[in-house]
C-alpha cells in the first residue's frame, strides 16, 4: 500500500478529509469485531465432552473472552493478556486440527484470524473471502476451481461447499473450489455497510 496520505472526498456537495489508513485501521476493528462475535458464538454453542471440568474451562474461556472486549466496539484486543490465556484453556478442550476433526480446525483458524485483525489485507482474497463467507456468513455467488474454472456456486458439489476454509488430511483432501471474493461479490453485497467501506477503502487506495 502507499504511504500515508490525506486525501479530499466530495460527498453531498461537502469536501472532507480522511486519513486513509485512520480509516483502514478503523475498519480492521471492525473485522475484528465480527471474528470476536462469531467465536463467542461458536464457543457458546459448543458441546463440550469431558464432564464438569471441561464444561469450567468452556465457561472460564468465555469470560476471558468477554473481560478482553471491548464494549463499545465490540472488538477484542489483541494485545490483552486475556487473548493469550483464552487460547490456553481453548487448547484444554479442544483437540488440535488433526485429531479434533472440522470443527476443531474452524475454531483454532477463526481465533487466529480473531488475532491477527489489526494487520488484514483489504487485497487479499483469502482473508476477504474467510471473514466475508465465515465470519460474515454471507451466501457465496461464485466459486473458482484450478486451472481458473469459474462457476455459479450452486454448481459446486454439495459434499464440497463447506470444506474450502479446511486444510487437506488423510481422511479428506483439500476441497477442488473456493468462493470467489471478486469485485462483483463486493459490490452485490455492497448493502451491507461493512462491505461497503471495504469497497470504499479499495477506491481510496487505488483509485
């Protein structure tokens, strides 16, 4: 990205002046935002095997979580002690993603982008496409394949929608076809007013 520079947008007749990378870091908030929302939510939800003891951790993990958030913002900061000390008792209950099986693999990969929120890559179509599709929840459009197969994201199998954010095992090879995070995407779901300063930010960075 370019360096840090005011720039002058006109809107409704008025001229303001934004810093665009104030903006950018106000927007990675709000990623983190939904990446801390959606993971209480998964964690609330959860079944825990393991009797009361797991079931402490699960509730212990919990309020962790919630002490580190912000309550304003919603946002988790990353840089609390209870972040790291959350991952702990995460690890206490939940398997590693080679022996905890999908939903296992899905937790430890939404606390790692939970974490790591202050420094997204609005150009980058992994993470656009994992907080757009998993943390968001929106509906995929479209869905690219290798050798630059596009298709409607009806189309892809059903038995593969759901394994594109899933790293490859012996049990489950990595899926043929992830969904598309183009600029068509961003601007069919440009309502939503997340995505439309993500599409905001691209044009303030690219022009």
């Amino acid at each position: 990205m370019r360096n840090k520079k005011s720039v002058r947008i006109v809107d409704g007749g008025l001229n303001e002046e934004f810093d665009r990378n104030r903006l950018l870091n106000e927007f990675r908030r709000e990623v983190g935002a939904d990446a801390s929302r959606a993971l209480l939510e998964r964690m609330s939800d959860m079944q825990v095997p393991g009797g009361p003891a797991a079931n402490l951790k699960h509730e212990e993990m919990l309020i962790l979580l919630e002490k580190g958030t912000d309550r304003e913002t919603g946002f988790l900061r990353t840089l609390a002690l209870e972040v790291p000390e959350a991952a702990r008792l995460l690890s206490g209950f939940i398997p590693a993603e080679k022996e905890g099986g999908d939903e296992a693999d899905r937790l430890w990969r939404l606390y790692r982008f939970m974490i790591t929120c202050k420094d997204f890559n609005i150009d980058s179509p992994d993470q656009v496409r994992y907080w757009l599709f998993r943390v968001k929840g929106l509906l995929p459009l479209r869905a690219s394949g290798k050798g630059g197969l596009k298709l409607a994201w009806e189309q892809v199998p059903m038995d593969e929608r759901d394994l594109w954010d899933l790293g490859a095992t012996e049990f489950r090879p990595r899926s043929r076809y992830r969904p598309s995070a183009d600029h068509q995407t961003i601007e069919f779901y440009s309502s939503d007013p997340a995505v439309s300063k993500l599409q905001k930010l691209r044009m303030l960075f690219h022009g």
